[in-house]
C-alpha cells in the first residue's frame, strides 16, 4: 500500500493520520470453527490483534490526556476475497487482508478522530494524540481493567470465510453460468461475481468495556445480455447476507439465476408506461429501497439534531396513516444488515421508529443519544477503522398492512408497478427523489396488463408516506447486496416492504 502523511484537522473538527500498511503478526492467530459459537478468549485484545491490556490503557491515556467526555478504539482486520467469471473464464479471483485501528475523542458534539494501520504502541499513541487535540482541558481518569463481553448470535457459520478454500468457491460461479445458458438460448453473455469477508473487530471504551465481534459476509451476484432479433437486453440479480458456504445451495442458485433470467428477457416485451401523476404500487421485497432512502435516511438523528431532517420537530406526530409501522432491525439472524454490537460496543436491537403513523424514534449514536437525552439505539456504524461513527440504518422495513396484494391491484384504475430499482437520487434534508425502475407492470382497470420498463418515479419521501392508502399482509425482506452510502461511507444494509400502494407519484415514462 502507499504511505500517507499525517493529515490536519478537518473542517468538520475531526482529524486523521494514516501510517504504512501493517500487515504481520498482529492479525487473528489461529483460525476459529465458528463466527459467534467460539469461545471468547482470555485477552481477545491480545488473541486477536496483539496487543495486551497495558498497551490499551497508555494508548486510551494519551486518547483523553486533554479530557474527553467518552474516547474509544476500535480494531479491525479483514480478510476479503473477490472472484469473478465471464464467458466460462476466471477473471479474478484475490484475496486481501486489511487491518488497523481507530481512535476517537467526544467533546460535546465534537470528535476528534485519528487512524493508523500500524498496531506498534508508537503509532497508536501518535494517532491518539492527534485525536485528542480538539480538547482543552485536564486528563480523563483510564481504566484500571478492561472487560470483555460475549460474543454475540447473529451470525453463526459452520465454517469461517477465513477457512474456506478460493477452490470451493469457484464451483458456485459455474454452476450459475450454467444454470443461466440452460434457461434460454436467447442468452449471449454471462458473468458472475463472488465476495466474501470474514472480519473481527474490537471497540475499547473508556468505561473500562471491551466488545468484540466477528463479522462474515458475502454475497453472489449474477448478470446477464440476451439478444433477440438485433435488440439486446441486460439486467441481474443477486443473493448476499452474513451466510456461509453452505448458505450457497442449489435451490437458492437456480431462484438468483432464474430471477436474472426472467427480468432480462420481459425487457423484450415491455414498454415504457405513460407519463404522468399515477398511483405506484410498490412491489413487496427490492421496493424496500425508496423506504430507506426517501425516509430511513430523514430518521437518522444526526439530521435532526441539526435540523437538517424534515422530521427534526415531529416526533411524537402522525406523519403516516395508522396501518404504517415502520422499523430498523439489527437484529435479524444472518442477514446483511444485522450486527450483535455497533461499532461503538453498543448492542443491537430492533428500534420501532414510526408505530401505527406516529413517529416514535430516531437511529441514535452514542452522541445523538446523549443530545436526546435517551439511550443509544445501537445504529453507530463506520464503513471501516477509518472512518468515524454515524447513525446509520441496519434493516429498515414496514410491516405487513391490513390488506391484500389482490385488493391492491383491484383498486387501481391505472397506474403501475414498481418492481426492480437501479440507481436513484434522494435530497435527504427535504426528502425529495427521484428513482429508475428498471422492471415493472402496467395497471389497468385493476389488472395487471404487460410488463413495463425504463421509466423514473419522482416525489417527496415524507408526502409519499402520507399518501400510503393501503399496505398489504404480503411482507417480504429482500436478500439483495444492499449498501447504503452516506457522507462518503457505505456499510452494509437490509431492507423490506410488503405490496403498498402510494395514492399518487409522478412517473416519467412516454406522453400520454
């Protein structure tokens, strides 16, 4: 890796130092048969990453030798390895290994933020003194101990990613490019990508507390072109979540590739629906995705506690109808965006953020928290060791409605579906967005008439969740490769929605 020189401070008031790339002895010592089952060990600080109880408490001292009002350090080493193939060939296939460390000092709503990828005692104690640099005032007493947590259950796997051989995992490549070719000779071109993590991290608090965690995940992801009569059509699908090998069976290879293979050749027959103000029916799964965006992101407690959200002075109010309850969960067994801890040690629950339309919660950090005056709500997420801890979602989703898909269909004279999303745009403050469907169905006469493609949905999250009319018992959370990004971080999320139909959005398609 390149060498960096130390940086000054940010104009947000955080600071970072980046050092060479530390690679060696420090890493995971012997390989452990599962991700959560494991025993914990005895120095999980020295087991895991090499240093011992002494190092934490001269590096946590220069951390807060000017005051804090909370300081922690957070470990990581990962090991990634990518794979992918096209027309019957291994492009790629690596593996990396990435480690270091994350120091971070808390004045009020000030942080103060270094990292270094070398674990010797003088680099960690060069970054936390320029973390420490935002106070002013005396030292903050350090722990005399510090004690370790358990392990959590979220994400068991029989075998660790870090044990998994890169030969077992080609197979799974193969399979899919030929499940793929067999399902239609309309199909000229296949790849398929393979990611897999096996991550442990450490957060050391200045209350004396010690988390650990290890982290698996991974994710197939399979792409496609068929071409008929001249005219070429592509599109995907994908399978991810904190799954092991094992996970990876032939009834879930055949469901990612049959799913690619019907959303590229109904591109053949559809069309572009008319523009206009229409009701949008909002496919059950994948349509999880304008939730998070057009609302989720408003709901994070950094935006209100600057003002910043929409909903920054709505709490306590209706802003749904009384059928919509709507959730952030981390804590659902193997899925991407579950965790057993945030990334400041905090454990992960299932936070109820709207309930029966009245606005109930933000996604809280540990400084957002202390701003509310309530408890952290176990959303403090960072991409990596080297970047700093914000709220973020884990799971966003609503739950299941009053009614049925059929009486939601029936009810629309025309409109239409919004089924698969690729790439959209969201104003987070506002709520205002605009998202590209790139597979869906025309309404009419409250039938489902042909396949539609290739148009934009374009609206206000806030207003589009007071325009829920109906919300369907069909709930479905969607397995797909989900990362959200925000101010230049992306972690890995989940998301869901049963079938609900919003009254009016604006579609972009052909004039009518």
């Amino acid at each position: 890796m390149s060498r960096f020189s130390r940086r000054g401070f940010l104009g947000t008031g955080s600071a970072m130092v980046m050092a060479p790339s530390f690679l060696g002895a420090c890493g995971p010592k012997a390989a452990q048969p599962t991700a959560a089952a494991e025993p914990l060990p005895d120095n999980p600080f020295l087991t895991w990453f090499g240093v011992d109880e002494g190092t934490l408490r001269v590096v946590m001292g220069e951390l807060t030798a000017r005051g804090a009002d909370w300081a922690d350090i957070y470990f990581q080493h990962s090991r990634t390895t990518r794979a992918s193939l096209e027309d019957g060939i291994i492009g790629e296939a690596s593996s990396k290994v990435e480690q270091g460390v994350g120091l971070r000092c808390v004045i009020g709503d000030q942080v103060g933020y270094a990292f270094t990828e070398d674990l010797s005692l003088g680099a960690m104690t060069g970054a936390a003194r320029t973390a420490a640099a935002i106070a002013k005032g005396g030292g903050t007493p350090v722990p005399e101990h510090f004690t370790a947590g358990a392990l959590g259950g979220h994400y068991v796997l029989a075998v660790p990613w870090g044990e998994v051989g890169i030969t077992e995992r080609l197979p799974l490549l193969s399979r899919c490019e030929a499940i793929v070719k067999a399902k239609d000779p309309a199909v000229s071109k296949v790849r398929v990508s393979w990611y897999d993590l096996d991550e442990r991290v450490m957060v050391v608090g200045l209350d004396g507390h010690i988390q650990v965690d290890r982290r698996p995940m991974s994710r197939l992801w399979v792409s496609l072109t068929a071409e008929k009569d001249g005219v070429s059509q592509s599109n995907r699908s994908n399978l991810a979540g904190r799954r092991g090998l094992d996970w990876y069976t032939e009834e879930r290879l055949q469901q990612v590739c049959a799913e690619a293979v019907d959303r590229t050749m109904v591109l053949f027959e559809a069309r572009r629906p008319p523009a206009g103000e229409l009701p949008v029916v909002l496919q059950a799964g994948a349509s999880g995705i304008l939730l998070h965006e057009a609302v989720g992101h408003g709901l994070e407690a950094d935006f209100n506690r600057k003002g910043t959200s929409i909903y920054a002075d709505k709490l306590g109010t209706s802003i749904a109808p009384d059928f919509v309850t709507i959730v952030d969960d981390g804590t659902q067994d193997g899925e991407r965006g579950a965790l057993n801890v945030d990334d400041e040690g905090n454990p992960t629950e299932k936070t109820v953020l709207v309930e029966d339309g009245v606005l109930r919660s933000y996604l809280h950090d540990r400084i957002s928290a202390k701003h509310y005056g309530v408890a952290a709500t176990g959303s403090g997420r960072r991409e990596s060791y080297k970047h700093v801890v914000m709220p973020r979602m884990r799971s966003t989703y609503m739950l299941d409605g009053p009614h049925t898909r059929d009486e939601i269909i029936a009810s629309v004279d025309k409109g239409i579906i919004a089924e698969t999303f690729t790439n959209g745009q969201v104003q987070i403050g506002a709520g205002d967005f605009t998202f590209y469907i790139k597979n869906g169905w025309l309404i009419e006469g409250g039938k489902v008439t042909a396949p539609i493609k290739d148009c934009n949905i374009i609206g206000n999250g806030p207003e589009a969740l007071s325009k829920v009319t109906m919300a369907a018992d069909d709930f479905k959370l969607d397995t797909g490769g989900w990362t959200c990004g925000k101010d230049g971080q992306g972690v890995p999320v989940s998301q869901g929605l049963p079938t609900v139909l919003v009254s009016s959005m604006t579609v972009g398609g052909t004039s009518a």
